[in-house]
C-alpha cells in the first residue's frame, strides 16, 4: 500500500481525509457498469477481492436523541446489516434504513458511493467486527468506481467508530 500525504486536486472528501491522516492506504478506481445491481458486489468483483474484504457504507434511522438519529454502519458487501444488532449495540429501540435523500444531504455522497470516511457530518459508526480479521478492508472512496483499501484499525480510528458485530 502506498502513503498519500498531499491533497490531491478534485479528490473526494475521503481521499482528501487520508492524505491528511498520514495512514497507509490504496487507491482502487475501476469503470463503474451503470447496470450493477449491487455497487459493492461490483466493486469485489472488478477488483478480485473477496466480497468479505469489501464494505459496503449504510445509513440507517434509528431513536436516538443525537444527531437526528442517524448512525452509520459498514458491513462487508456480501453480508447483510442485522437492524436489531446495530440497534441493541448502540442501545436504542429501532433501527431503519435511513432514506437515499437523507443519507445523501447527510453524508455529503451519493448512494453506491457513500464512504464512511470524510462525511459532512460525523455520525456514530459502527464498523462489523468481521473488519478486524483481515489485513486490510476496501470501502468507498467517494463515488461510484472508487474504493479505498486501509487497515481495519485506521478505518475506526478515522471514523470514531467501533467494532462489533452488526451482521447476519
């Protein structure tokens, strides 16, 4: 993996966060097929990563009290976010998938390229705990067509986030 440690012109709010950070990290860009039918699955497959190394970024509407309730959740992209784990983790009573529109204005992204890195506003996130067992983790770098690979460890510490289990 390679150190960025300049910004790079017209980068992504994300790109622009790791090159301040200093983290090791790796740029993946790849042709994004507008007929995917699912962002991440693409993303694993065009770059020949097991789809457990690759996470997807969801928004999820919950009954907290802060931040208008939204929380983040990164879970591997062949998995699918367990509602009930990610509320039970954060102590509250429900968990939703936030709507596009909302986790669009939120986050500053548009969906299929919503990172969890460099949002415009920093929500609590929860990254699954299956992160932990790899190397390195590929996530969303932006935009559709643009992952980031980095250690699990960077990816919380940059989020604030933390560890646990939140799939099924």
């Amino acid at each position: 993996m390679s150190r960025r440690h300049t910004r790079q012109p017209g980068g992504t709010p994300a790109l622009n966060l790791l090159s301040r950070s200093g983290v090791a990290f790796a740029v993946h860009e790849f042709e994004h097929d507008p007929g995917a039918e699912s962002f991440g699955l693409e993303a694993a497959q065009v770059l020949g990563v097991a789809p457990g190394r690759v996470f997807k970024t969801l928004v999820v509407q919950t009954d907290r009290s802060v931040d208008k309730g939204l929380v983040v959740a990164v879970v591997p992209v062949g998995a699918q976010l367990d509602l009930r784990a990610l509320a039970r983790e954060i102590d509250c009573k429900r968990a939703v998938l936030a709507d596009s529109g909302v986790a669009e204005r939120t986050t500053g992204y548009l969906v299929g390229g919503i990172s969890p890195l460099g949002q415009k506003r920093a929500l609590l996130t929860v990254v699954d705990a299956s992160a932990a067992g790899h190397g390195t983790v590929l996530v969303s770098g932006g935009r559709r067509g643009l992952d980031v690979e980095l250690a699990p460890a960077d990816l919380v510490r940059l989020t604030s986030g933390r560890l646990a289990a939140v799939t099924r």
